[in-house]
C-alpha cells in the first residue's frame, strides 16, 4: 500500500491533510514480545474497518524486518533513527539507505531523547532529513521546547529555530513530504500534557510558519502530529483541534488496546 502518499479529498475546494498515528516504541520490547504487540496491533487495525487515519509504529533497529513480515497493508513500519551518511566507517550506526533496502518506508528524526541525551542538533538533524529523502524515506521531523524553555516564554522562539535550521534547507518539493511532530519535551514520559488549547497554539503556529517560507498551499497539506504524552483519554480531544493530524505516541503504543483507542479517536 501507498500509505504515505497523500490522498486529494476535494472538500469546499481544499486539499485536505492527512491524519496518521505513529507509535514510538523507543527501546522496549524483546524481538519476541515485539512481534506479539505487533501481531495485535495489526488484528486490532483490521477490525476497525475503514480508519479515518494511516497507523505507523516504531519499533528498535533489530526488530523492523521482523516485524514488517507480520503486519498487514494497513499498519506501516518506521525506523526511530538513522545515519547522517550515506556508508563508511561509523560503527553503530544504520543508514537510511540501509532503512530503504529493508522496505521500510519512514524513519523517526530528531526525537527530543536524540537531541537531549545523544546530541542530536539541528546540523545533525538537517543531514539526517536529507539522507531520508535521498533513499525515499519519509522523515517524521520532531520539534519542541524544554520546561524552562516555556517557562521563559520563548516557545515560539525554539519552535521556530528548530523547523528554521532542520527543514528549511529543502526545496519545496522535498518539504511536502515531511511530516512534524511537536512534542513539548515537559510532557514527554512525564504524565504531564499539553492542553488541547497549548496544544492547537503551538501547531497552528508551525503551520504560519511553514506558510511563510513555502506558501498556504504546502502548508495546509503539512501532517503535523502531537507527541507530549498524548494517549487513549486524552487523544480525541487533541486530535479535534483544527491543527492537530493525529499523534507520535510514546508508552501508550505498547499495549494494543490503548494504541487502538488512540487510533480510532478521530
């Protein structure tokens, strides 16, 4: 299945965006218990029927091809990480390319754990975007502020920085096939959430400003994801938010029911 390709619903003469669930499963799970949790998953997925969102999930490196082999047209697999280049002498490492010549169609780039505790910046991060477009991957971009950070009052200020320095090199074209993540990292792993109204006042300020350098039209058709501790009570009320296209979701894509319950919230 094409599942990242977006879908042309002409509704009113607009281009409408599409919604898509992403679990991050971070570093959890043997390959065994993996394979179980994607096993249900994917059974759970094909009982909804028809989904008003695309469902990705994350598992580690070692897992993805593994995993690949037991789910369905309708969940997608996608890497958390990769390289900043294309081959050489860098031990440890996994390149996109090497993503791409697994079949996996997606990589996670530039999580707040990456750039905190392994340090991830926005040059880093820039190169990585570059080397996932190159091997036909779609980046899922991770943006958002620290604690002190909104305490200070410059969310605005560090949202914009990071989309500036880690997109902003890209064509137009390229551009279009990204998709952002706002995840403040005051609420990530910590129980704590964005309201819905920070929430929707933190997006709709990347979609302004994604306009401004790319125009209205790309803007509009920019997938941008809630990822602070985003989960199944919290879900339907984020995902109603006019800027909010679903989730990058942490713990709670570790136990199929909940992951589900997020999937269907739309």
């Amino acid at each position: 299945m094409y599942f990242w390709g977006f879908i042309l619903n002409i509704k009113k003469n607009r281009i409408m965006r599409k919604k898509i669930v992403a679990g991050n499963w971070k570093m959890n799970k043997s390959l065994a218990e993996g394979i179980q949790l994607a096993k249900e998953v994917n059974a759970a997925v094909e009982a909804v029927g028809e989904l008003k969102c695309d469902v990705v999930i994350a598992p580690p490196f070692l897992h993805l091809t593994e995993i690949s082999k037991v789910v369905g047209k309708k969940v997608s697999v996608s890497a958390q990480n990769c390289a900043t280049e294309a081959s050489g002498a860098y031990t440890g490492e996994v390149s996109a390319a090497m993503l791409a010549s697994a079949g996996i169609p997606c990589v996670i780039i530039g999580h707040s754990e990456r750039r905190t505790y392994y340090g991830d910046t926005d040059a880093i991060l820039a190169k990585k975007v570059l080397q996932a477009l190159a091997n036909g991957l779609k980046p899922i971009f991770c943006i958002g502020e620290t604690l002190s950070e909104r305490d200070g009052g410059i969310t605005f200020d560090v949202v914009n920085t990071q989309i500036e320095n880690g997109l902003f090199h890209l064509s137009a074209d390229d551009f279009s096939k990204v998709v952002i993540a706002y995840e403040p990292v005051w609420a990530i792993g910590t129980g704590r959430t964005a309201t819905d109204e920070q929430a929707q006042e933190v997006h709709a300020f990347i979609r302004k400003t994604v306009a401004g350098k790319y125009g209205e039209e790309i803007a509009e058709n920019t997938t941008i994801l809630y990822g602070g501790s985003c989960n199944e009570n919290n879900a339907r009320g984020l995902f109603a938010c006019p800027d909010i296209d679903g989730g990058l979701i942490g713990g709670a894509s570790l136990v199929a029911e909940k992951f589900i319950k997020i999937v269907t919230a739309f």
